[in-house]
C-alpha cells in the first residue's frame, strides 16, 4: 500500500530532518503549492476535471491539505521540499 511504502522511506532515511512524506500522485506538480509560514508549512493539492459523456458533462473535484508545524529551533528560510 501507499502508506507502507512511505513508512518504509521515512524509516529508512537517513537524513533525520526528514518533518514529513506526502502522497500526491494524481495530481500534476502544477497543481501543489507549498507554504512555510507562521511556524508551519502548508501543502494543498487541488485537482479539477471536467469530461464530457453520453450523457453531459462530467466534473470532478480533489483535494489535499496538511499543515505540519514546524519542530522547535527550525527556521522557516531552512524548509526545503521537493514532488
């Protein structure tokens, strides 16, 4: 599963200042914005579709969001992440 593989990356990083691992498959790098503001960093994922069918148009909606606070004595100019 995809939780079982992101624990298996986490335990097996070994860089300890790994904050978090987040699945966003689905959705195009385009559509992720990350924030670190406020002692936090903010992920938001949004997807929205729209298909025509037999019968009309079709429209489909997706989201992610996570707020992950930041460990004491980490700076907000040192958060680097990477899709």
């Amino acid at each position: 599963s995809v939780q079982r593989r992101l624990n298996r990356m986490m335990n097996s990083s070994h860089d300890r200042r790994l904050l978090a691992l987040m699945d966003v498959e689905g959705f195009d790098p385009k559509e992720v914005t990350v924030t670190v503001k406020d002692g936090k960093v903010k992920v938001l994922a949004e997807h929205e579709e729209e298909r025509t069918t037999a019968r009309g148009k079709e429209y489909s909606y997706r989201n992610i969001t996570r707020e992950i606070s930041l460990p004491p004595g980490v700076s907000e100019d040192e958060v680097t992440y990477s899709l």
